[in-house]
C-alpha cells in the first residue's frame, strides 16, 4: 500500500484529497505546523513541517513514495500589502526549495512529485479570447511572477521524481474558497455582480480538483504542466445567475463597480475583475473525465450534495 505525503493537507483541497486517498486504499502522511502526536487512524498520520524555520520530520519522509504539494498563504484571505505579497511569495517558492531538497536527501522512496500552481500564472484575455494552454508564457504580475518561481522550484524535484504541476483554476467547494463569498449574499436575495460581469473565470469543483491529482499520481504517464480547469469556462455573471437560479426566490442583481472593488481589494481587484479563459484540452487528453464539466452541474452538487 502506497504511502502519500501531503502539505497543506489540513487545508479546502487537503482535505478532500485526504478522503479520496483513505477511501482509495492509501496511506496518508500530513505534513502541518501543528502535528497531533497520535495517529488518527490507521490510514492517517501527522508528520511536522514548518518551511519558515527550515523544519521537517524526516523519519516521515523515508515513508514516503510519493508527495502533493499544496501549501501556500492564502491568496485571497488578505488584502495585498507588501507584507502580505512577501508571505505568499516565500510560501510558495522558498517552502517548495525547501520541500524538494528535504525530499532529495531524505525521500529515497518518493518517486512522484504533484505541485500546485494556479491559473494567476496567466495574464488577462486578449481580444481574440484564444483559451490560454500550457505553453503561454507567464503575465510580468505579482501572481505570474510568482507562479513562475513556484514552478521553477517545483521543477527541481523532477531529478528524482516524476513531476506534475497542476494550474489551478478557482475552486468551488461549499465550505470553503470563493464559493461560499459567492453564495452568501445569495442567500439574502442579492446576486452581487462584480464589475462588468463579462469576466471569464476559469475554474473547476472540488472534487474534481482532487480526482485529478489522484489521477496524476496513478498515471505515470503524466509529466510536466496540466491546467486544473473545468472544460467550461463561464462569465462571473453566468455563475452568480446559476447559483441564484439553484437557491431559487426572487435575486435582485446588485452592480459592485471597478473602481470601488480597487478601493476595497487594492492590489487584488486585478485577479477579481480579470478575465482568463484557461484551457482543459491538455488535460482530458490524459484520458481524465469531468464528473463536473459545466457549472450548472457543479454548483447543484455543491448546494445539494446528497441529491
């Protein structure tokens, strides 16, 4: 039985790949700052891990055959100060070093490397509106600079390991990411419509999200770049109207304009307001399937997971 290291396993899409992974048969190690000393279950254990002050349980590392890689500050959870902007770098690009050279000299078992990345890698639509595939180049932004970095850092890991970096789009999930900002007004009978509402978001469910990286650890087939996108890009306006219609009553559409999202967000209106069409093709040529390829499916099954 396979035994697979996660950071950032406590976190929105940790988790949910935890439970894919226990469920699958797996053995799941979480690297986190604040390791339980017992062992949760048979299948699930907490191993320490801290990039910041270079700290990590190495007896945990030799178990491993494989790793996923999603820590990171939150990019959404603060607004953009320069302090902020440096903790989501260093999360991001130092952890990852850190993470890889530990994994070099102590892992000698792991020999599949997953690696999250995000669709902010790319830079606004041009007029064409041509789906950005994997071959762009990055946006000279915070974020694509960063993504580049991050990558570049992921990267080092494929001289000992089959390496993956998945480029994730928004992911919705009810309890947690952009989804619940998006559906809480909702609830109040407003549907907010940031901007123009015309923006592309490129985005994928949850729990597609984790299949895929499942997918990617069983498929040795894949190496290098995937986009994490669902196939069906959709308007910010087109997604708040399908949640609306999910949640039914009477929605009264309610404009937040650009400029007062810039005084609010600062920096991060950017990302808010941007439209990035992000393409799938890539991906389903790896032979994955969508459980979740238009939003109108996903968002039923988020606000009505039983049904």
């Amino acid at each position: 039985m396979k035994t697979i290291g996660i950071t950032g396993g406590t976190g929105f899409v940790g988790r949910h790949l935890t439970t894919l992974l226990i469920n699958k048969g797996y053995n799941v190690v979480i690297f986190t700052r604040n390791a339980p000393k017992d062992r949760i279950n048979q299948q699930l254990t907490y191993a320490h891990w801290d990039a910041d002050k270079r700290e990590c349980d190495i007896n945990a590392l030799k178990e491993l055959q494989a790793v996923v890689h999603l820590a990171g500050a939150g990019i959404a959870d603060k607004r953009w100060t320069e302090k902020r902007k440096k903790a989501i770098f260093d999360s991001r690009v130092t952890g990852t070093d850190f993470l890889v050279s530990q994994l070099k000299d102590y892992a000698p078992g792991c020999k599949t490397f997953i690696a999250a990345s995000a669709t902010g890698f790319y830079g606004p639509d041009q007029e064409e509106k041509i789906p950005f595939t994997e071959t762009a180049l990055p946006y000279n932004d915070f974020l694509g600079n960063t993504c580049k970095q991050w990558e570049m850092a992921s990267q080092k890991a494929s001289e000992f390991a089959r390496t993956v970096i998945l480029r994730f789009g928004i992911v919705l999930g009810k309890e947690s990411g952009a989804f619940p900002q998006f559906a809480k007004p909702v609830s109040f009978g407003i549907m907010p419509v940031l901007g123009s509402g015309n923006q592309r978001v490129s985005w994928i469910a949850v729990n597609d999200l984790a299949r895929l990286v499942v997918f990617a650890l069983e498929h040795d087939r894949m190496t290098g770049v995937f986009n994490a996108v669902a196939p069906n890009p959709v308007s910010h306006r087109l997604l708040m109207s399908v949640i609306a219609k999910e949640k039914g009553g009477l929605k009264i559409p309610v404009p937040v304009p650009a400029f007062l999202l810039k005084i609010l967000l600062g920096e991060m209106s950017a990302e808010v307001l941007k439209s990035c069409t992000v393409s799938a093709q890539k991906t389903m040529d790896t032979g994955f399937t969508f459980q979740h390829p238009d939003i109108s499916s996903a968002v039923k099954t988020i606000l009505n997971p039983a049904n």
